[in-house]
C-alpha cells in the first residue's frame, strides 16, 4: 500500500507515456528557440498584426471544446493561427508582404495558447498541453513551408491569387493531416489500439471541423488584404457556429452514454444480474473490439449494446441465478435477446444497437444470416463475464477460456475468442472489475 501511494504522488510529468514526452520536449525546444530569435531580433514585425492575431489565438484556445473519445480542439484559435502563418497583405496600404519568419509565427501562436489556457488552469481543469502541443506543430509545418516562399511573385502577385491559394490549401490539408498523425499516435498508444485504426478514426472525425478551420483560415488571409484586421472578429463568428453545434453534438453523445449506463443498472438493481456484470461486459467488449480493429463508431454501438445485452431479463418472471445467461436454454437465450432489442428500439435513435443485442445469441455457425462482428463479441464477453465474474483468480479465468474455446465449433467465432485470451491475459485484474 505504502508503495501504491508513493506512486499515486508521482509528480505528472513522470506518469506521461514516452510518446508525449518526447512530444513536449521537442514543441518546447521549438518555443524556446522561437522566442529567443525573437527576442534577439529586437523587434516584432508588425506588432499591431501579432497582437491581434495573438489575441484571436487566445480567445479561440479559452472557447476550446471537448470532442468525442476525450479528444480536445480549438478551432477558433487554429484557424487564427494558420491563417498568421500564411499571411500576405493587410490592409489596401501595405503594398509589401509582412516579412514575418516562421519563428514569429511559432512565438506568437506559443503566447498566445499559453495566456488562453490560464484561465483553465485557474479554474482547476487540465492545461491541454498535449493538445496545445499537437496544434503548434501542426502550425510550425506550415509556417516553415510557406513564409520562404510568401514574397515570391507568383505567390504575392495580385494577377496569381489562385497559385497563392492552391499553395495555402495544399499547406493547410498538409498541416490537418500532420495534427491528426500525431493525434491518432497519441490515442494508439492510449488505447492500446491499432495505429491504421486510429488514424482514420481521428481523419474521420477531425475532417468535418478541419474543414470549416482551413477554409476559415484561407478566407481570414485573403480579407486581409481588404479589411485589414478587422476581418478577424468577421470571420470568427461562423467558426464560433459551427463550434456550438460540435458542442451540442459532444453534448448529445455524452447524454445518450449516461442514460444507457443509467438504463443498464436497472436490471442490477432489480436483482436480475451480478451487481458489475453490465460494466465489466462492456469494458472486455470494447477491448475486444479495439483489438480486432474495430471503428470507433463501431465501438461506440458495441459499448452501448453491451451495456444494455442483458435489459431482456426484466420480462422473466423470476431471475436467473446469478443472471448467467449462458447457463440457460438458447430459446430462453434469444427470447432475453429479442426483448431487450424492442425495449432499445423503442429510442428511435439506437437501430444498430438494438440489432446487435437482438443477434448476441446467434451461434457464430449454422445461422442465416451470420451474427454481426459486435454481436459475436458481446456473445463471447458475456459467457467469460458469467463463468468468472467479479473474480480475479487466474485459474478460473483460464477455465473459463478455455470452455468458451471448446465451443468455437458452433457456438463462438475463434477469432473473438483469440482477441479475448489476449486482452484477458493483458488487462490486469482490477481492470475488469
């Protein structure tokens, strides 16, 4: 005990996995030299400009919001600071483009998240350094491409505005899919999840609101030029939109979880099943998933379904022991199955879902159609979670594979029961508690 709390005092930095230290370390020796060559040139170039677009950066990274699977993002402020990065001309007077080097860019967009991200800290919720991080890079692959090149003719010529954006839209998809790069390495190794997996996972969601930023970003750069600076505050408003409608939709999902979670203890708490079964089936289910190399949004429905697999059992007239469904009949099997997936139907929103609780108790074999992959999954964890339960005794968990192994034949698909032994063997025992 006295060693487990020890650990608990670890101070932050060492709890990190390597991947984001080696992260951390590289973005702040890339602000440390930023802004000391800032600071030794004697002067900021344009300091109205860094000032406004620095400003712009950090109102974005205070409005930050929470996207689906605990992912962070700041639209508002990336798209302010790609659009520093590929600045040309502000203003009808400036006849010139800023000289402004990439390292400013980097300085200022550092300043800029930082001061935005104070009033989180003060408030006690976490900095989003990692986050913050990936943005920088993200924005400092752009700068670095693009500020060489932002006084050549072709690009800054008036006449060759569409060079000058087909150059910008090729640097900023450049620069979303380096984000996402880092992002979906980042949640692979979180999640102990397949790389390719994650990665389209993280393309997938990121490209609607990577969109909306690029384009924003695009649009911000080449207004300048008309309106000067205050085209900032113009075009931050359709950006604020679409960033209340992502809100709304994390909203949404995060409501649809707590009242499927709240529906699930329902039958814990009318004695039905062990008390734990419904959370422990979902967590295995969704390891299982993972490590087959599932879609997150397929994971999403597997985590809902298992969660609910076991709502049927409210129409029987007196609980099975223990609620191990595995030991009863398959008719009684899938009349559970059948009901519990009219009860989830009823929603509107969950018909996946419902389908993947009504096929749970298919046998992998001799059935037309085939269970889907998620039904198969929730099937095979479900068994495991009825054999061993709560326990943590290794003996009983192998037994317990190794029965559910003996029925590959008809009843589970060998491959869920493959992924199982090795997340079982993996996850440590309080892990599926």
């Amino acid at each position: 005990m006295a060693i487990r709390q020890a650990e608990d005092r670890l101070p932050s930095w060492q709890a990190m996995d390597s991947g984001r230290l080696l992260l951390l370390a590289a973005v702040g020796m890339l602000v440390v030299a930023a802004l000391a060559r800032t600071a030794a040139s004697g002067h900021v170039v344009s300091p109205s400009t860094a000032i406004a677009f620095g400003s712009a950066i950090a109102v974005g990274e205070l409005l930050r919001l929470g996207l689906p699977g605990g992912r962070e993002a700041a639209p508002i402020a990336t798209a302010a600071a790609l659009a520093y990065a590929l600045l040309m001309r502000v203003g009808h007077t400036s006849g010139q483009v800023p000289r402004v080097a990439a390292l400013q860019v980097i300085a200022v967009t550092a300043v800029g998240m930082t001061v935005g991200a104070m009033p989180h800290i003060a408030a006690g919720r976490p900095a989003g350094v990692t986050g913050m991080a990936t943005r920088l890079v993200a924005v400092a692959c752009v700068a670095f491409a693009f500020r060489p090149i932002a006084g050549a003719e072709l690009i800054s010529g008036r006449k060759h505005w569409w060079v000058a954006f087909a150059v910008m839209a090729v640097l900023v998809a450049g620069g979303w899919l380096v984000e996402a790069t880092i992002g979906a390495l980042i949640r692979a190794d979180d999640l102990h999840a397949r790389f390719s997996v994650a990665l389209w996972d993280e393309m997938r969601l990121q490209l609607p609101l990577g969109a909306a930023v690029g384009v924003s970003a695009i649009m911000i750069t080449f207004a300048a030029e008309v309106m000067g600076l205050a085209e900032l505050a113009v075009f931050m408003g359709p950006l604020l939109v679409t960033q209340v409608a992502f809100r709304r939709y994390s909203g949404i999902r995060a409501t649809y979880l707590q009242t499927v979670r709240a529906l699930a203890r329902v039958t814990e708490v009318g004695g039905y099943v062990e008390s734990g079964h419904s959370r422990r089936v979902s967590r295995l289910a969704v390891a299982v998933g993972r490590e087959l190399g599932l879609a997150e949004t397929d994971l999403l429905d597997l985590e809902y379904a298992a969660l609910m697999h076991d709502i049927g059992q409210l129409s029987l007239p007196d609980p099975i022991p223990g609620g191990a469904t595995v030991l009863v009949s398959l008719q009684d099997q899938r009349r559970i199955a059948e009901l519990g997936a009219e009860v989830i139907s009823k929603a509107g929103v969950l018909d996946r879902v419902a389908e993947l609780v009504r096929c749970q108790s298919w046998p992998y074999r001799g059935h037309d159609p085939e269970p889907p992959v998620g039904s198969r999954i929730i099937r095979a964890a479900n068994a495991f979670d009825d054999l061993v339960g709560g326990s943590t005794d290794r003996d009983r968990s192998a037994a317990a594979l190794e029965r559910l192994r003996l029925d590959t034949a008809v009843e589970y698909d060998p491959g869920v029961i493959e992924a199982l032994t090795e997340v079982a063997g993996k996850r440590l025992a309080s892990r599926l508690e």
